[in-house]
C-alpha cells in the first residue's frame, strides 16, 4: 500500500539526516540542485526554441506583478476555501461513517454495492448536475470535491477500525471501558495512522478538484484565473496562476506531513529512537 | 479430583464449576476445556499450570467474562459472571499490546479509572500508589514503548492494581521477558501479594513457576481440559529464588506435578 511505503520512507529520509550538521549539508545540496536546474532552464529558453514557455526570471516577474498589485489575494482565497470546506465536510461524513462500517461487518456488507458503485462514478461526470444545482457558485465546487474526497477517508477509516489489535479490544473489555470512552481512547487512535493517510490523499485530491471545477465551470478561484489570462493572451501571468496552484499544492502536502508526525508521535513508523 | 466441596464452595472468593468451551463447528468442532473445576480462597495465590494449546487461555477467557462458555459458570464473591466483573483485574501475556501505545505509562494506569468515573485527584493517587509498588515511580510520563518489556509488564500490573481489584488474573505474564527479568517480576508478584493481600490467579506453562509462586497449583491434563489434582504447596509465605528452589521440598513438589500432566497426556492417548 502506498500509505505504509511513504510513512516508511520518510522515517528512514529522516534518519539519514539525523546528525545536525549533515542536515545542513543535505539542504545546501538541495538548494544548490535547484539553482543548477534554474539556471538550466533559463539557457534552455534564452538560447533554445521552448514556444511561449517563460525563463524562470520571466516567470518570477509575472509572480511578482500577480502579488504586487494584490490580485492574487482573492483567486487564492476562493480556491482554500473551497478546498478547506470540502476537506472538512468530507471528513465529517466519512469519518463517522467509516467507523460505523469498520465496526459492523454486516452494515459494511449492506453498503459495499452501494459505495463501489459511487466510488467509481467520475466527479467531472457530475459537473453539469453541480451548476444545475448550485450554478457556478461554492457549492458546485463543494458538491464535487465531498464527492471525490469522502471515498479515502470513509475506506481507510474502515481499514483502521479493522486494525484495531485484538489484544487491546480485549484488555479495554475486562476493564469495562464504556463505549464513548472505546471510540474516542482505542478506535479512534487505533485508526489514526489510516485516517491520517486517507486525509492527506483526500487534501490534495481536494485541491485538483477544486482547480479542475474552478476551469470547467468555471468558478472563481485559481483555476478560472489560468484560464481567463491565457484568454487573454497574457501568458506569463497564466504560468505564474499555474505556479502558484503548484507552490500552494506542495505547501498543503508540508502541511499534511507535519501534523501526521506531530499527531502521531506514537505510533511506530513515526518513532525516534527507542520502542519497538 | 478437586478439592472443592460445597462448603469451601461457599466461602470462596472464585468458583468455577463445570465449564466446557469447544471452538468450531460440525466435522470442525473440537473441545478445549471439559467440566474444570476449582476454587480460589480470598488471599489465595493460585497458580493453574497446563501444557502450551491445553486452553489456559480459553479458560481465563471464560472465567473472566470474556468468552461465554459451553456449560458451567464462575462465580465471584458469589455472583455469577457474565461478562468482566468489576472486581477482577486481568494482566495480559502481550503486554506490548495490551498497553495502549498512545497514552503515557500514567495514562494507561488511570485509563480505566477514568471510564469508571473516578475523580482525577484519586486517579491520580491511586496511579501513583501503583507505580510506586512496581517501582516505576520515575516513568509516569515516559509511553510503555519507551520502556524494556519487563518494565512495559510491571505498567500492566500497576494497571490492574489501581483498579483495586479482589482478585488480580495473569496469564502467562512473564513468558515474554528474559530469565533475570522473570524471576525479579516473579517476586515482585508475591511481595504485592504479602503487602497488599491481593488474591492472585496466574496462569504459566513453566512448572517451576507454578510451584515457586503458589500456595496451591490446579494442574491441567492435556485437551480437552479438565482440571487432574489441586496440589498444595507447603514452603510458607517467605520465598527466594535460589534457596526455595533447592529445597527438597520444592523439588519433589515440582517432580509431582510434572509426573500428573505427564500421567494426564498419557491417560488421554491411551483413550
Ligand atoms: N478463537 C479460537 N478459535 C478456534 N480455536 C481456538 C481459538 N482460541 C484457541 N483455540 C484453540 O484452542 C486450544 C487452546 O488454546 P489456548 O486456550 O490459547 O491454550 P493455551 O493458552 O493453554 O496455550 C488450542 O488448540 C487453540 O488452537
Ligand atoms: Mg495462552
């Protein structure tokens, strides 16, 4: 499973730079790797034949611009917020749902036709139900990503509740743990490493649908902006929207990582030392 | 062959009487425990010792509430059980799964305090209390993962001590942890028991450790399961692992029980 492979990797990329002052080695080779390839980049264009695509200094004045006379403000904004709201829906329907499904064998067994079959349903197929609904407003937008981001949550909260160690159901049952204190102390933890995984997929699977909405509809945010500068012809300003969809895209991954960690400090792919 | 009779029956702070428990089912069935039968006095130390698959653990599992057996019940201070009673604490075998990887070491000790509603003054006294008669007072905050598994199973036994219950039931809690480690938590079990009179029933495939620690040993035959003599064992209260084990005593004691389990597998070919 790609979850258990990138929570792993990254244990190991961490130890390796353990020791401080290799951290900071490994940066400045990182960082002089980049440079390396701008600087690539930048020859290719200014000596090669690349069509409309802009050097990276190009591209850095289209930012620029895009930030100095603050009209990246709102594009932005409506693309997080949409992105924010559908995560959050989307986890508030999947995750209760998941543990009611995780638990029960047989309601899962009522729904497994069901959720397949709207699982495999493309959201862009729901595009023209969306405006009809909602026109081209936030709700669209929310329609369509609640309706791609609730499948990972939902599934990996039901694989995690299916994980729960037998040994510790049975030790919270002879101490006669009462069930909200079940669901919150050793289901919920219990599933927590899956959660977190589906989450972050569901976070950046959020975000492509909000730019794929915001282009096909098209409702306001950063994909409409992409569009409406390559309309009109202004085609650094439409790299410099694509750049910024990217940067915002690895930012929210950052995000996701780090909290992943934070939250689960116990958990044994996350450990530092010692444990077992 | 047990020794209980209706008015030690009575008394007793444990009964279990006639429990059968077979898993499966049709062509597939097959019997674990068949009519065992025993008793258990407050202040008790009792040690049940089986051959590895004889169903120590189905057993447990069904005195405690957790299993429902076949026929036959266990009462508890003369209340039957039918699911974990209140006054019964249970230390797992696993205790690296048992511990909840999630919560400190204080955390897991108060943990069913908590649920049961105990104030957070008195969770944390009694958590303290329990720490400290396992001596690990130092590690409150550390997570059972910080800790060698000798150390993660004495937060198992703190766990169950702080529930206060009449009776502490372990099974097979030391079969995990090395040699030296083994006998420092083998007598840590019978100095709790001298300070704290707690009733213990410890469940161990190792015969010397049944003899060691036991004011009397339920000896098990092979599956299914019934319960073949109830020994007693003489060697007083005081023990100590290198002079209680060379006495004669303890030595024709161990000969003994080690001849009924083996006698009992061979009773059970035979049929
Ligand atoms: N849940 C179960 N389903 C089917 N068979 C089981 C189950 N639990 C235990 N058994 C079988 O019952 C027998 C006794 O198991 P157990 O009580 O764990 O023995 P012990 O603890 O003495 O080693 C074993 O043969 C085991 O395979
Ligand atoms: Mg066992």
């Amino acid at each position: 499973m790609t979850a258990a492979t990138g929570t792993r990797a990254r244990g190991v990329a961490r130890r390796a730079g353990g020791v401080p002052g290799g951290a900071r080695r490994v940066w400045a080779v990182k960082a002089g790797f980049v440079a390396l390839l701008a600087a690539v980049w930048e020859a290719a264009v200014r000596f090669g034949d690349l069509g409309t695509f802009p050097a990276p200094t190009e591209l850095c004045r289209a930012l620029t611009d895009l930030v100095g006379d603050g009209e990246i403000g709102g594009p932005v904004l409506d693309t997080l917020t949409s992105w924010a709201l559908g995560l959050l829906v989307s986890a508030a329907i999947g995750v209760p749902v998941g543990l009611v499904l995780g638990v029960s064998a047989s309601a899962y067994r009522l729904c497994r036709f069901l959720l397949d079959f709207l699982r495999t349903i493309p959201s862009l197929a729901l595009v023209p139900l969306a405006v009809l609904l909602y026109g081209s407003g936030l709700g669209s937008k929310m329609l369509l990503i609640v309706f791609t981001c609730v499948w990972p949550i939902l599934l990996q909260t039901v694989y995690g509740v299916r994980d729960i160690d037998p040994v510790a159901a049975e030790t919270c049952r002879s101490y006669r743990i009462r069930p909200s204190h079940r669901a919150l102390f050793l289901i919920l933890p219990s599933a927590a490493g899956y959660l977190a995984t589906g989450v972050r997929i569901a976070a950046g699977v959020s975000l492509l649908i909000s730019l794929s909405a915001e282009i096909i509809i098209p409702s306001p945010g950063i994909g409409q902006a992409i569009t409406s500068a390559q309309l009109g012809g202004a085609i650094p300003a439409m790299y410099a929207w694509i750049a910024v969809a990217g940067v915002l895209g690895v930012l929210i991954n950052l995000l996701f990582t780090r909290v992943e960690r934070r939250a689960l400090r116990w958990h044994p792919s996350q450990r530092q030392g010692g444990g077992r | 062959m047990t020794s209980s009779t209706s008015p030690v029956v009575e008394s007793a702070l444990l009964s279990v009487s006639g429990l059968a428990k077979s898993y499966g089912d049709g062509a597939s069935r097959r019997q674990v425990l068949a009519d065992v039968e025993f008793t258990a006095q407050a202040g008790d130390f009792l040690t049940i010792v089986g051959p590895s698959g004889a169903g120590k653990t189905t057993l447990l599992r069904c005195m405690s509430g957790l299993l429902a057996p076949d026929a036959g019940e266990t009462r508890l201070s003369g209340a039957p059980v039918a699911e974990p009673p209140a006054d019964m604490a249970l230390v797992f075998q696993d205790y690296s799964r048992s511990l909840l990887p999630w919560m400190s070491v204080v955390g897991n000790v108060t943990f069913p305090l908590r649920s049961r509603g105990v104030a957070k003054p008195e969770r944390r006294t009694r958590a303290e209390e329990a720490l400290a008669a396992v001596g690990l007072e130092s590690s409150a905050r550390l997570y059972p993962w910080q800790l060698s598994g000798g150390m993660q199973q004495r937060v198992a036994i703190a766990r169950a001590l702080a529930y206060g219950p009449r009776i502490l039931v372990m099974d097979e809690p030391f079969a995990s942890v090395d040699a030296q480690t083994r006998a420092e938590l083998e007598d840590l079990v019978l100095d709790l028991r001298d300070r704290l009179g707690v009733t213990f029933l410890l469940v161990t495939h190792d015969i010397d450790e049944a003899v060691y620690l036991a004011d009397r040993v339920v000896v098990l035959s092979g599956a299914p399961t019934t319960v073949t003599a109830v020994v007693p064992v003489d060697l007083g209260r005081k023990r100590d692992q290198v002079e209680t084990k060379a006495r004669p005593q303890f030595v024709s004691l161990r000969s003994q029980v080690y001849r009924l389990i083996r006698a009992a597998a061979e009773d059970k070919e035979a049929k």
